[in-house]
C-alpha cells in the first residue's frame, strides 16, 4: 500500500497486489503481479497482472494513456465524459472497462 502521490520518473513494481492512494501521474509507472487499485486519478501507466497471472485494474477516474491488463497488454478505450468509478479486466481477449460496482 502507497499512501502517496507518484510523480514522473517514479517506477513501483512488485509482486502481489498494489492499492496507491494518491495519483499516478504521467511519467510515473505501477508494475504488479496482481490487481492494482489506484484511489486517485490515473494518468501514468499501470501493468495489472505483469508475470502473466490474471490481474485486474480499479480506479475510480481513468485516463488512459498505457494502462495494461495482462497477460494481453492491450490499451483501454479512450473515455468521453463523466468520470466514474471503473475496473479494467480482460473478456475474449480484450481489454473492458466497466463501472466499478463494489457489491457484486
């Protein structure tokens, strides 16, 4: 858990699970084996699920400029609009973000 804002240059890789509570700000990188949760906004890159498990991506307002899902490392549709709550995952090995809906 990183209680911070994560600023260009900075590179956090790790292997498990990552929940930042704080930015991630263009430049700045999120490595992690597991699911990633990002409480802040996200500009900079994140790799949910980097040594090809199953991970998943949570954050609440997504700008996503390379933000992976593995194990296919695809980008996430650009977004129009409302922020809102979202999690990133892969279906028919695509990347999908849907609204973040923590009680299913």
């Amino acid at each position: 858990m990183v209680h911070r804002t994560l600023r260009s240059g900075f590179s956090l890789q790790y292997a498990g699970h990552v929940v930042v509570i704080g930015d991630v700000n263009p430049g700045a990188e999120v490595i992690a084996s597991g699911d990633v949760i990002v409480w802040g906004r996200l500009r900079g890159m994140v790799h949910a699920g980097a040594e090809g498990t199953k991970g998943q991506l949570y954050v609440p307002w997504i700008w996503p400029l390379l933000n992976y899902v593995s194990p296919d490392k695809s980008r996430l549709p650009q977004r129009r609009g409302k922020s809102q709550p979202e999690m990133a995952h892969i279906k028919n090995r695509q990347v999908v973000a849907e609204a973040w809906n923590p009680k299913k």
